[in-house]
C-alpha cells in the first residue's frame, strides 16, 4: 500500500510504502545520490520528530536524489535551516534552481498541491 501517490509531475518515481522503514525512505529518496543521502541524514538528525514530515514535504515537491542535492548546495548554500525553510514553504524559487540546473533528468520539482503537510503537522504536533 502507497504512502501517498507519487508527486504531481513524477513519471517513473518509486513510490515511498507506508511499510517503509525511515532507512528505506532515505534510499528511496536518495536515488543513489551521496550529496542527497547526507542531506536526508542530517534532516532526520536536525529534529527526529518532524523529520519524516519534512521528507514527505520534499517527495510531495517531487525532489529526489540530485534534486535534493542541488536544492540544498547550490539554492541554499549548504544551510540546513535554510534548506527546511525552503522545503517548508514550498519556496518557489529553490523550486526554479532545481529544475534549471537539473533540466533533462526527466522529472521537474514541482510546488504540491494546497491542502497539503502543513495541516497534517498541526493535527499531529
């Protein structure tokens, strides 16, 4: 069973699984990429509670593996905080950079659709 479907915009994405331990999550969502798996590390180290949240607010922006790595070294200057700012609030503009310099991947980060993780967040914490 689907945690969720796969992102607006996601052609041949693995689906994340609610069976889905947070390690093949972190895979998942790596895509092989080094840069990305670091950065889901320190992710669900930064704040384990709303960790989780924070990845399925990446997924739902159609960002994985190099996406992630691109949004978090070059729009946000390797900053954690202002990485999950950006995946917080959807930040259009991180959205543009990943999708300019990872033009031809065949899949384009994309802004979710409203309602979305912010109300699931205030029901859970």
């Amino acid at each position: 069973m689907q945690a969720s479907p796969n992102a607006p915009g996601s052609k041949n994405r693995a689906p994340l699984e609610l069976t889905d331990t947070l390690s093949d999550t972190a895979v998942t969502m790596s895509e092989g990429n080094a840069g990305a798996a670091t950065v889901i590390g320190q992710v669900l180290q930064n704040d384990p509670e709303k960790g989780l949240l924070d990845l399925l607010r990446i997924n739902d922006m159609n960002m994985r593996g190099p996406q992630i790595w691109v949004a978090y070294k070059d729009h946000c200057g390797e900053n954690l905080e202002q990485f999950l700012n950006a995946v917080r609030s959807h930040d259009e503009a991180m959205i543009k950079t990943v999708n300019d310099q990872c033009a031809g991947s065949g899949e384009e980060a994309v802004v979710p659709p409203k309602p979305g993780l912010p109300e699931l967040e205030k029901i859970l914490f």
